[in-house]
C-alpha cells in the first residue's frame, strides 16, 4: 500500500513529507524499543511507534525505515521534525493505541517483519 | 535528501599505517618480558644496586608473584633523604598502580600514557593476575618500529611472486578508512557518524543490504559510547570484499561481556531506555548483523569492538551462513585469546 492510504486507514495527520505520501509501505513495524527496530524491521517498512525523540529518526535512517508514524496522540519535538525534514523521512502522526493502529493496517493488508532481517 | 550537506572526506580523518597497526597489535607484541623485579619484603637498600646496575628508574615490587606496587627511582631518592629506616620495599612503594593487560590493543595501552603521564605500566595476565612483563613508550616505538620493518619485508617478499598473487597485493593496497569521533553524552548527536558513515558507504556504491548491516552495528554501538563511555572513536576500513568497522573508547570497559551480550542483559540507567535503547540488545544486534565480531573490554581499561561485514556476493552468502561457526563466541574479555592471536603473544627474538 501507498503511504497515503496507510496514513488514511491510520485517520493519520502528515507532520512530514506531505509530497512524499506515494511512496509504496512494503511491511509494518510496531515498537518502541529502537533496538528492536534495528533488529526486526524490515528495509521499507511503515514503523509505529510512541517514540518522539531523535534517535527515532536516526533508527528509522538506518534500518531504512520509508515512514514513521505516532501513535497515542504524540507529537515530535521540533528537532525530531527538522532531522526527518533533512533526511527525507515521512512522520505521520494519529490519536489510534499502538495495538489498534497495527490490528487496522494489518486487516488491509499490510504485513509484518516476521522474517529475520540482517 | 539533496538538502544535506555533501559528505567531505576530511584528510584528517584519514589513519595512518602506524595507527592502523596499533590498533592491531596487542601489548604482548610489544612489551618488555625480561623484567626485573624485587619482593615486598625486600629492603629499600636492596635498590641501590639495582638501579645503578640495570639503568633503570622503576621497579615492579612483587608478593610472591602477585604484582602489589612500584618503587621509582624518585621512591628511593625520597626515602634516601628523609634518611629513613632500611624498611620493607612495600612500606614506600606505590601501591596503586596502573596496569594493563598483555593481551590488549595496544591502542588502549597508549592512551593510557597520554591520560596518566606515567612512564611505564607492569604488564599482568588477565586470568593468573601474575605479572608477565613492563611497558614504556619506549618498547611501544620499538615495537611500531619492528613491525614496520616486517610488514615492509612482507611486501618485498610478495612482490616477487607469480602475477596472479600479484593482483591480490594491489587489492590489499585498495583500502580506505575513515575515522568519526563520538562524543560522550551527547544525545543530540548520536547516530550523526553513523549517518555520515551511510552516506558514504552508499556513495561507494556498496549493496544497500550491506550498508544497512554495517549502519545498524555501528549505530548500536554509536549508542553504547554515547551512553556508557566519555565518547570514543568509530573507525571504518574499506578493502576488496569487507569492510569492518572498530569501536574503541578508553573506559569504564565491559564488566562482564559474556553477559553483555546475552540478549536483554542491560546495565543501562533509566533515561536511556526512554531513548528506546538499553533493553540489553546493542551487542546482541551488532553480533547479529556482522560475519565477524570480536570484542575486547576491561573494566577501567576500556573497549574495542570489531565487527567486519563481507561485501562481495559470494562470500557474503558464505559469510551469513556460517558465521557463528567461524566466528566463535567473539569474546576476548581480556583472556588469552585464540590460536592465532596467542601466537603473537610471543616475542620475536
């Protein structure tokens, strides 16, 4: 799915990269635990987490994350923004748990990482 | 992405030969193992000779063979001033001293002159704790000075060989190597070396599936300077088929690694698990992601890590496959290491 339908499926607001939003969501990642990210997650996926801080952006550059979107309400501080600005990174941001997010991107589609990445 | 800042190769940012090496070498290859020692009961009289008589202007004072202090020339002198009782040697020796491992990088050893200002470090095997040899800067410049002269050797020798190896030397000339410092407990900018070191990988034009192996562990262990140490240095080198990637910083070392690198086993504060990090995965996942890893860590001394990532197709299929076969546990720990390495153990003659 495009990451414009994963954002509406998400009732989701673009905090970054409204120019971006056809760019294709291979699988999804749900974690707040950043190593588990570099651990699981697969090239392109569509990561949710709590997480607001820098090194959410840097994980998701890394692990070459296409998109990040917040769960719970949260909102990212101005430097998260200006770092995914620079890099290019999608952030999306919805008021959906973190549980509900993945149970509605799952029934349309979306997969997980469930097989091991290097 | 075109608004970043273009990547600059900063000359110096480039290592040397003589860097390179003593990141490679170990204290054993270089140290003094003809040391002259006395005993804790010795007296401070005793010392008058041995000074003179050797040139020498420390000496390591020994319980037993258990390394307890160091008398320096200034001890003596001291002692001969305030014209004291002929006592015991451990009565004014200096009693905390620094010591350093046999078996660790020589780069560790070095810093720890530039920190202390000392002269010289006893040399103590990690598992018997009996003392093997000393270290001055002296032997450290000898040592650079030897193994200069092997490698050199080495080259003209194989320089004489048939063509087909010589096009192997050439390969083994093709190495790159850039170096990032890390700073200590700067949140805002941990990750930016790796960062840097992507964008160069990928500039290189390396499979994106290994720039992302080679990111993610150097980003991991990016995070464990950032956090644990007063920052360190991130050392990649790029050759024919590999790259590998050294960690290193100069403290508070890994006080149990086989631990460390149990899944989940953490020892990090609080505030770093709110960074989504310090759930006892880093080393887990920098292992994960290499086809070698090695690392080495004391506490109080520091750690070096090196993880090397193959590059080619071929061996990188090989290289996922059968890398925990050839890699071992990948713990040093500051033990004797393995065959190879316990070779070097040995001095040339």
């Amino acid at each position: 799915m495009t990451l414009d339908e994963a954002r509406k499926i998400l009732q989701a607001e673009v905090i970054v990269g409204s120019q971006l939003q056809d760019i294709n969501v291979d699988v999804g990642c749900g974690a707040d635990l950043m190593s588990d990210v570099l651990a699981f997650a697969k090239t392109g996926a569509l990561l949710l987490t709590g997480l607001t801080n820098l090194q959410v952006v840097r994980t998701g550059e890394m692990a070459n994350i296409v998109g990040i979107c917040f769960v719970r309400g949260k909102r990212p501080p101005q430097e998260t923004i200006e770092l995914a600005r620079e890099n290019a990174l999608p952030l999306l941001a919805t008021e959906l748990r973190m549980f509900e997010s993945c149970g509605r991107l799952y029934r349309n589609g979306l997969r997980g990482c469930s097989e091991r990445t290097g | 992405m075109s608004s970043r800042k273009d990547i600059k190769v900063n000359p110096g940012a480039k290592t040397t030969k003589t860097q390179e090496m003593v990141y490679e070498m170990k204290v054993c290859d270089v140290m003094t193992t003809d040391v002259i020692t006395v005993q804790a009961k010795d007296r401070m009289s005793s010392l008058r000779d041995l000074f003179r008589k050797n040139r020498i202007s420390g000496v390591p004072v020994l319980d037993g063979e258990r390394p307890v202090g160091l008398v320096s020339l200034e001890d003596f002198i001291k002692w001969l001033a305030d014209k004291q009782d002929d006592c015991p040697t451990e009565e004014k020796m200096t009693g905390e001293v620094v010591y350093v491992y046999q078996d660790e990088p020589l780069v560790l050893a070095i810093s720890s002159f530039e920190r202390s200002g000392l002269g010289r470090f006893p040399v103590i095997d990690g598992d018997t704790g009996r003392l093997v040899g000393i270290l001055t800067k002296g032997d450290v410049i000898e040592g650079l000075l030897k193994k200069l002269e092997i490698d050199y050797q080495d080259k003209e020798t194989r320089s004489d060989r048939p063509r087909p190896l010589f096009t192997d030397l050439e390969a083994d000339d093709k190495t790159l190597t850039f170096q990032y410092a890390v700073k200590g407990h700067d949140l805002k900018q941990a990750g930016t070396s790796s960062s840097r070191l992507k964008r160069t990988l990928s500039r290189l034009g390396m499979h994106p599936d290994v720039v992302r192996r080679v990111v993610i562990a150097s980003y991991e262990a990016e995070m464990n300077l950032v956090i644990f140490t007063e920052g360190g240095n991130i050392r990649t080198r790029i050759r024919e088929g590999e790259v590998l990637v050294q960690v290193e910083d100069s403290g508070p070392g890994i006080f149990d690694v086989k631990k460390a690198l149990e899944p989940g086993y953490s020892t990090a504060p609080d505030w770093v698990r709110k960074l989504g990090f310090g759930a006892g995965m880093g080393l887990v996942n920098i292992r994960k992601c290499a086809d070698r890893f090695d690392i080495w860590s004391r506490p109080g001394r520091g750690t070096v890590l090196k993880a090397t990532f193959f590059t080619d197709e071929d061996s990188y299929e090989t290289g996922r496959l059968g890398k925990y076969a050839r890699s071992g546990s990948g713990i040093s720990h500051g033990k004797p290491q393995k065959r190879g390495d316990r070779r070097l153990c040995k001095r040339p003659a």
